[in-house]
C-alpha cells in the first residue's frame, strides 16, 4: 500500500485508514506492537489513534449524537460566521436608510419635495 507523504517526506494517514488499523487492533486480528512494527509508527501514536476514536465513540454515546467530523465542524462554522457578518451588514443597512426615511419625513422641503 502506498502511503502519501508531505513535502518533507512525512507519511499522512488518512482518517480512514486509522480507523481500520485501529479496528484491527480492537477486533484482535493483530496487537499494537505487531501493528506498530508492520506501519512502521510508534506505538505510542497508535495509542493515541486507539484513545482518539474510542473518545469520540463514548463522548457520541454520551450525547446521544452521532460524531461529527472536526473539518465539516470547522466549515459550519466558518459558514456561520459569514452569515453573521453578512447578517450584520444588511441589519446596518437598514437602520442607516430608516434613519434617512425618517430625516426626509421630517424636512421634506429641503430634499426637492414639494410642498402639496
């Protein structure tokens, strides 16, 4: 299997790919030594892989939610906040044209509007 690297050379696992491992290791077809030798990673890292996907598992069963990915997590909020501003905008927009409205109610003669 051919494993991505980064311009430095360091391998990326991706998600996926550390979910089988892990299932693995948890289904017992292999230990995390085996696993570590086999991967060529430290075992330590694979702990991590194990504590990080069995976290995530008790935090959903905990909630009553399912688990939701940290990148869509990220590009909700960042959708959020664009809506935010854009909502902020829009909401300033229409306190300066009341504002306005209200000024030409007041004075109509000085803005061209007849006196009928």
């Amino acid at each position: 299997m051919k494993i991505p690297r980064k311009a430095d050379g360091r391998r990326v696992f991706t998600a996926a790919f550390k979910r089988d491992q892990i299932g693995r290791v948890v289904r017992g077809e292999t230990t995390i030594a085996e696993l570590s030798r086999e991967l060529d990673v430290s075992r330590q890292l694979l702990q991590r892989w194990k504590q990080l996907a069995t976290q995530g598992s008790e935090q959903a069963i905990a909630a009553g939610e399912e688990v939701v990915p940290a990148g869509r997590l990220r590009a909700a909020e960042q959708r959020i906040r664009e809506l935010e501003r854009a909502l902020g905008r829009q909401t300033l927009e229409v306190e300066i044209l009341r504002a306005a409205h209200d000024e030409v109610k007041k004075k109509p003669r000085w803005y061209g509007a007849s006196s009928r």
